[in-house]
C-alpha cells in the first residue's frame, strides 16, 4: 500500500511505521490532539497515546506483541492531547500488511459519561428499592405477630375453646380465618423476597405429604370457594407422595396456587386440583375455568410485580414466589392458558422430585401382623423397615433413623418392654415415636407405656382406621 487517503475518515487516523511511529496523519488528528501543526505529531509512539493511570510501563510492549497475534486491537482509555487536558477516546490500531499500523481515535467522553450518569440514576434506584424493601420489611415484621396471635385465637374459637358458637358466629369465625391466613401469607411473601433478595431464605427440609398439604389448603380456601359458588375438587391419590422439603414453604405453594384459582375464576366456575407422580417427581395440577391469562403476559406472569392487564388487586408477588420457592427445592413451575383441551381457564403445574417416604420400623415375627402393617403403611406412602429378632434395635438402626416404631402387642411383655427402653435410652432414637398395636393391654401398663411416651391402639383395626393412625 502506498498511499491511503487519511482525509477521506471522519475521524482522526495516523500511520504508524513498524516501531509504532506516526509518519502521517489527517486533518481531524490535529483538531482531536489539539496539535498546532501535522509535523508535531509525527514521530510520536502511536503506543503512547492510551494513558490510563493504571497501565503498566510494560503496556506498550503488551500491545506490540499483540498486534503481531491478531490482525486489531480495539481499546478504550484515555488519551492525553498536546495541551495537556484528557478525554476518553476509542483507539482501534490495524496490523497492515506491509507491517505498518494504522490507527483510529474516537472521542466517546459523552458516551462514557452518560453511562456514568445512568450507573448513578442506577444505583440510585437501587437504593430507593432498598429503602422501601427494608420498610416494606420491617412494616411486615410488626404485622406478623398480630396477625399469628388472631389466627391461633380464631383457631381455639373454632375448636370450641371459648365455648360452642352458633351457627352463624362459626361461619364469621371460617371467614376470619381464610382473611386471616390471607394476610398472613402476604407478610410471608414479602418477607422471603427480602429473604431471596439478601440471599439468606434457608428452607428446614423434612418429610412433606404433598397429597395432605394440597388437602389441607383446599380445605382452608373451602369458605373461600363457596362464597363464589364455585366447585372446588381434589382428586383422590391413591397413595400419599413425599417430597424432602420446607413443610410451611411448599403449604405457601399449594395455598397460593389454589387461592389464584378461586379468585380468577367467576362464580359458579369450577377449579380442580390434583397430586399425581411420574417419572421420580410429583406433579400438583390446578385447573381452572376462569379468565385466563392472555398469552403476550405468560412469559411474565411469575415474574416480581407483574399483574395482568388492569388488576390491581394483589401483590404482584405470589406466582413469582412460588416460582422461587419451588425452584429452591428443585422443581420447575408451569403455566398453560387455556387449560389443554379446553378453550379457557388456566392450569398451574409444581413438579418436584420425589423421595421415599418416611421409615417406619415394625418390630415382630408375626408375618401376618408384618403384612398387613406393610401393606397399610404403603398405601399411605410410608417405606417399611423389619426387625425380626428385635435383639438390639438401636444397632439395627445404624445408617437410617426410622420416622417410627411400630411394636407387635403380642410381644412377650418383658421383650417389650426391653425394646422400648432400648429406644428411648439412646441418644439418637429416644425422640422417635413408637406405637404399640396390642390385642388388649392392662390400663396400669398403659400408663406406664403412657409416661415413656408410648402410644398405644388397639389391634387388628379396619383398614381405613389403620391407614389414618399411621398417617398421624
């Protein structure tokens, strides 16, 4: 190349020979660098030019070394002029076939400055959020105690604790409780999303029944669905699912995925709801037929404040909880508007990764005592472990803890009695409950059992009312 015509570039250009020393230069190279004449730019080391205060003496080398790897280098630095004064610039420098370089300056002290301002406008922002995050917070933390206080004192009134209320008062009582709960549940919200903001919401993992908790809040929201005239149906499982989680967390999910159901479906609709597993997850399934959601809002529907169309009811936090919740336990949340098949309503989808259920320890040798416990501990998703010889149980429960012990009352009463002060007198399995199935046992043995926290039932009970006590 012999000659490039520097003037034709809007912005200022230089030719470096190949020790990086301008030889030439453009008209808007002088107007940049504030230069009186072309002849005080040539010879300058075109390296030279980027003078960031954190650039190493080795940089120029650096950028030498570079240039011989790849055919440009783009940087952006600042840049000091003849006069002195500085400005940010960006230099883009070319590795040109014949081993000159050619370079380009840009100044972009606007650009940098306006995204300066905007980082600024950012964090001021951010800092607004904060401030109201933490008002939000602690506004929800003096708000929690009361609420708990009046939702244990609705309870106990519903219980009869204060004597038997009539009819109407029992129904005012129902109500109160779902508001109650209702609210409760908002504090909650807001106060995981701080949780999950700071990065400190922990989850206290355990055994959770999925089919009972989605029973449990359907059963809560019950008052709620009748008020609507709305029918509220929860298939029967056919057997309890467990999941390893935060019991009061996923009630959270079940409560406010149906609590969505009922308020977004007209009266006399219809939600149904259901707890199904496959393929090693448990899926909670809630249908509706209510408004639906119209299909630009559901790639943001369980996002933080967003509500759909003019709604101005609610937080904007409850499906973008639930979605942090559940992805907090490893499981994924699905939404499909219309539900499939159909050509309105909405399906909520929870999928999370099953796991076995509790252990249940039965100690006996009677193989039908074994069988038909095993059996009615399946049905209700429990995982059954057998002690046969009952000669030492805590060793035998080396490498699990059992959920339960379950002892056969026909048991010698002196073996019995040594099992039982074998579990309670060690350290790990003295908590765990134990039931005794007895075909009839003496009331003074009983309080005896009684004061080593030994529950006793009788044996052999119907089906139904054996799968109820191992429930419990």
């Amino acid at each position: 190349m012999t000659e490039i015509p520097l003037d034709a570039f809007g912005e200022a250009a230089f030719i470096a020979d190949a020790d990086f020393r301008v030889v030439d230069c453009n008209a808007r190279a002088l107007e940049l660098l504030r230069a009186p004449s072309r002849e005080a730019l040539l010879g300058l080391d075109a390296t030279s030019f980027p003078n960031d205060h954190d650039l190493s003496a080795e940089f120029p080398t650096y950028l030498r070394e570079r240039l011989t790897a790849v055919p440009f280098v783009v940087l952006e630095n600042h840049v000091a002029r003849l006069d002195g004064s500085v400005f940010v610039a960006e230099c883009v420098l070319h590795r040109l076939d014949d081993g000159r370089v050619f370079a380009t300056l840009r100044d972009v002290s606007a650009r940098v400055e306006g995204l300066h301002r905007l980082e600024e406008a950012n964090e001021r922002l951010r800092a607004a959020i904060r401030d109201r995050m933490e008002f939000v917070s602690n506004v929800s933390h003096e708000l929690r105690t009361p609420l708990t206080s009046m939702s244990y004192a609705l309870a106990n009134m519903a219980r009869g604790l204060c004597g038997p209320l009539p009819d109407k008062a029992q129904a005012y009582v129902s109500r109160l409780q779902v508001d109650v709960k209702r609210l409760l549940t908002t504090v909650n919200d807001i106060l995981d999303l701080r949780q999950m903001e700071n990065g400190t919401l922990t989850l206290r993992k355990g055994f959770v029944p999925l089919v009972r908790l989605l029973g449990e809040s359907a059963d809560a929201l019950s008052i709620q669905a009748q008020a609507k005239r709305q029918t509220l149906t929860l298939a029967p499982a056919p057997k309890e699912i467990y999941v390893n989680g935060d019991r009061h967390k996923l009630e959270r999910v079940c409560f406010n995925i149906l609590s969505n159901a009922i308020k977004y479906t007209p009266e006399g609709g219809a939600v149904n709801a259901a707890v199904s597993e496959e393929g090693g997850l448990a899926h909670i399934r809630v249908d509706d037929n209510g408004i639906g959601i119209p299909p630009e809002a559901l790639p943001r529907v369980s996002q933080r404040y967003f509500r759909v169309g003019d709604q101005v009811a609610g937080t904007g936090l409850g499906l973008s909880i639930v979605r942090e919740i559940v992805e907090l336990h490893g499981g994924t949340l699905a939404i499909e508007s219309p539900v499939p098949g159909a050509d309105c309503g909405t399906r909520v989808t929870v999928s999370l990764p099953t796991c076995p259920g509790p252990l249940l320890l039965v100690v006996s040798g009677d193989e039908a005592f074994i069988g038909e416990l095993s059996g009615a501990a399946q049905d209700v998703g429990l995982s059954v472990r057998v002690d046969r010889e009952a000669i030492d149980v805590p060793k035998g429960c080396e490498g699990h803890t059992p959920a339960r012990f379950v002892l056969d009352g026909s048991l010698p009463e002196s073996c019995l009695g040594d099992i039982v002060c074998q579990i309670r007198g060690d350290a790990r399995l003295a908590p765990t409950p134990i039931l005794i199935l007895s075909p009839g046992m003496e009331p003074s043995r009983r309080a005896e059992y009684a004061r080593m926290r030994v529950e006793v039932s009788l044996w052999p009970q119907q089906p139904e009312a054996l799968r109820a006590l191992l429930r419990d």
